[in-house]
C-alpha cells in the first residue's frame, strides 16, 4: 500500500496549488487535441509561473516533473446571428426565377425562415397588395443563388414600413448571409 514520503504532509498551501495546477496543464497536454476541438475559436496560453519540482508518482514508483502555470482562456468574441438583406425588385415568368412557391399570405420574416431551413439563400416575395399583405409579406417564393435576376430589373416593388414588397410578376428579392 502506498504512503505519501513524510515531506509531504507538511507542503504548504502554495506548493499544493502549483502540483494542481501543473497537473492541469498535464491534463491538457494529453488531452489537447479534444480540448482544442470543445474550445474553437478560442486563445489557450499556458505561461509557466515558477520552477519545476520534482514530486512522487502516487503508485510509488517514480516521480513525475510539474511546473506551475497560469492557464489563460480567451473565448472567441461572439459570431453575429445570421441575417438577410433587399437585393432588389425582380421581373418574374411562368418559369419562375425562384421556383418553389412557399405560399400566398406568407410575412417576410416567416418566408425568410422558410428559406433557411430548406437550404435557400435567396427568397422573394411577390403580389403583396394583390394578397392584401403589403406591409407583411405576400407570395413567398424560395430558390438559388443565381438566377433570380435572369430578367432583368422590375419596377413594381413597394416600399412599406422600410421594406420592399413585390407586385405582380415582380419579386422583392431577399437574400441570407449566410445559412
């Protein structure tokens, strides 16, 4: 059975500290890759505070190097949410420049998040007054990137409370940021 060396029991409160410490940082030494991965984006600076000391292994056999150090994490600041942004009025066809129609009556806000979580940047809403949603929304139409633009500048949109609304056969393109 193990029994610490007497010089032990009498280590001050500071000796202890920096054997805890340095057994953290032994820890994340072991672990880094793991601990890299929980933290992105993050800063890990591990800056040695004193000299290293040699202190026994608990299994009695051996003894094992330790230095004490000051752990500093710095959190990556905070990615904005993502947002979505007027691109401009659009000419629409019967061969629809956004080809899936979400529905009629649909806020922008709601045809936004549609848009999202089917993987489309890009939406437009279009016939709001004819829907009776000028100042909400309207038709919302979802699709690509490229192509909603295919026919040219449209000069029917509405502006209504700051934002734009399509009128008939016109979209008011919206697109994400990023999904």
């Amino acid at each position: 059975m193990y029994a610490p060396p007497p010089q032990q029991e009498g280590m001050s409160t500071g000796v202890k500290v920096g054997i805890a410490v340095g057994v953290l940082v032994v820890l994340y030494l072991l672990f880094k890759d793991k601990v890299d991965a929980a933290l992105k984006p993050t800063n890990v600076v591990v800056t040695p505070v004193g000299p290293t000391n040699v202190v026994p292994n608990p299994s009695g056999s051996g003894s094992t190097a330790v230095t004490p150090a000051v752990v500093t994490v710095t959190p990556a600041a905070p990615q904005a949410a993502p947002s979505y942004a007027y691109k401009g009025c659009y000419v629409d066809d019967g061969n629809r420049v956004l080809p899936r129609l979400i529905g009629p009556q649909v806020t922008i806000e709601d045809c936004a998040a549609q848009a999202r979580a089917a993987g489309n940047k890009v939406f437009g809403i279009q016939y709001s007054a004819g829907q009776g949603m000028l100042g909400r929304g309207g038709e919302c139409w979802i699709g690509n990137d490229s192509g909603y633009d295919r026919l040219g500048v449209a000069t029917n949109c509405e502006n209504s409370g700051g934002r734009q609304f399509g009128g008939a056969w016109s979209n008011a393109v919206y697109s994400w940021d990023r999904l």
